[in-house]
C-alpha cells in the first residue's frame, strides 16, 4: 500500500531529482511532496515517523548531490507562498525558509538595509544557508540570525532566540527537523551604497567560481579560518583532474564541475581522490560541505 495515499495532490511517487540539484544529476526521489502549508507538512512528517520512513527537506539544491540509485523515502520542497514570504519592519527583516537567498539581498537592499548584501552570490534558499551557515570571504549569516522559528522533534513550533544559536564555519546548532523561518537584523544605510557593495562583490566571486552555465557545486568545508579547502586541493596539483565527466574546476579547486554526461559516481569518486591526495600530502582530512544524498 502507498504509504501517503491520503496525500492527494500533495506526495508524487518516482518523482525525478536531476533538475532540482545544481549538478542536474541523480535518480528519483521514491517520494515527493510540496506541502501547501505547516500543517500539510506537520502530517507528512507524523506519516513518515509512523512508517519509519526516512525524509529530507530540499532547498535550491545548490548543496545537494544525488545519488545515481535516487533516494528513499520522502524529500520535502517548501516552495508554497506560505513557506516564501519576506516582510520588513524597520531594521528587521523576517524570511521564510524557502526564500531565494538573491532575493532576500535584494529586497534588504532595496529596502536601505545593510548586512545581507556580504552574501551576494551565495546560492539556495535561506533554510539551507542557515543550517550550513552560508558565507564567504566578506562574511556569513549567522552573525545577523536575529531568531529563528523552527519545528522540533515532536512536530511543536519552537522559536529559537539568538542567545542559543550557536554558528561556525558551514555548520550551526539548527538541527532541528525543519527550518520554518527567520529573522535578520540589520543596519539602515543607503540603498544606493548598499547595492554598490553587492556589486563589487558579484564580480570578484564571478571571477573566481565556475562558469554560470557550468553544473557545478562547492565541496569541502576550509579545515580551518586560516587554512583554504580550495587552496589546498589547488597546491596538490588537482586542477583539471577528471573522472568521467566530473572535473575540479580549472577557476576555483574547491568546486567539481559536472560536465555532459556525468554521473553522480564520477563526483563521489573524484572526491574520494581528493580527500586522499590532501590528506596524503598535507595532513588535513577535508570534510564535506555539500549534503550526498
């Protein structure tokens, strides 16, 4: 029997996974939903705790690879207006999880607030980029994480207060099943200032990242604030390095390219290479920035 079989208009069965990653590949999800709202959502994770299946939360797949074999259970997308929502009051500004992190900048921007604008350029959805704590050089979300309201195990609505966020480098203490929103406090300053920023940022990443047309994804985890995954990989001579159709990107190391024809094998294998290589030649054991599903 379907386990979600109630679940009309709301669960797919088979549902197909490469066009909602970045790398644009992998094999289907054996279950697929878009709940309209926290109480269709609320229901499907009840459903899946009950048939002990397993489920994952999907953002804009910017940190996701899938599996050639597809995935078990579940994957959720909160992609419903009520999970997209974006509302300014004074400095605050509060986002669903779902909402595009270029559109949060923007709006922020546009709005005469600084903060988010160090983001620029980074990809996915806000529920991701808090989890992972999103950043770069100029900077990462977790400083400006006013609150963030979440569901916990037992399915409650908790607020989770800025005093006992916890943020480091790609990771946070946002465990929690599902990121539902958050809030960001930010600074009043000129639009036009604002949007200046961004810019200058958006040419230094474009310059140092990937193509925008290439299927691509940043892997590694920088082992420390001072040491660089990137520059690691590039010192160990990987540059350029194949296997099938994945390839380390010639612009920036810490990126694999996934170039026509690649499966998601070839990325788990240059990745194993990768990981031997560094910790063969420096020492450090590179940990996974992206999520393999």
């Amino acid at each position: 029997m379907h386990p979600f079989e109630e679940f009309v208009g709301i669960v797919r069965a088979d549902e197909p996974m490469a066009h909602r990653n970045w790398f644009r590949l992998g094999g289907p999800a054996a279950y697929f939903a878009s709940p309209r709202n926290p109480d269709e959502l609320i229901a499907l994770l009840k459903r899946c705790r009950d048939q002990e299946l397993p489920f994952r939360i999907l953002g804009g797949g910017s940190n996701v690879l899938v599996r050639d074999e597809g995935v078990e259970g579940l994957v959720i997308l909160l992609e419903s207006p009520h999970f997209a929502d974006v509302k300014v009051r004074g400095s605050i500004v509060e986002a669903g999880a779902a909402v595009p992190m270029t559109a949060l900048i923007s709006q922020s921007a546009r709005a005469g607030l600084a903060g988010l604008e160090v983001l620029t350029g980074i990809p996915g959805t806000v529920g991701g980029a808090l989890r992972g704590n999103a950043g770069g050089r100029q900077g990462a979300i977790g400083p400006i994480v006013r609150r963030a309201t979440v569901l916990d195990p037992a399915d409650q609505i908790q607020v989770r207060e800025r005093e006992v966020l916890s943020f480091a480098d790609r990771e946070s203490n946002l465990d929690e099943p599902v990121i539902l929103s958050a809030e960001f406090e930010l600074e009043p300053e000129d639009p036009e200032s604002v949007v200046r920023r961004m810019r200058r940022i958006w040419i230094i990443k474009k310059e140092n990242q990937p193509y925008a047309h290439q299927r691509s994804g940043c892997i590694f985890k920088n082992p420390s604030p001072d040491v660089s995954a990137g520059a690691l990989i590039e010192q160990a001579g990987l540059k350029g390095t194949q296997v099938g159709g994945a390839e380390v990107s010639d612009r920036h190391a810490n990126f694999i390219v996934a170039h026509p024809g690649a499966r998601s094998a070839d990325i788990l294998q240059l990745i194993d290479r990768i990981r031997q290589r560094v910790w063969q030649q420096f020492g450090y054991e590179l940990e996974l920035q992206i999520q393999v599903w």
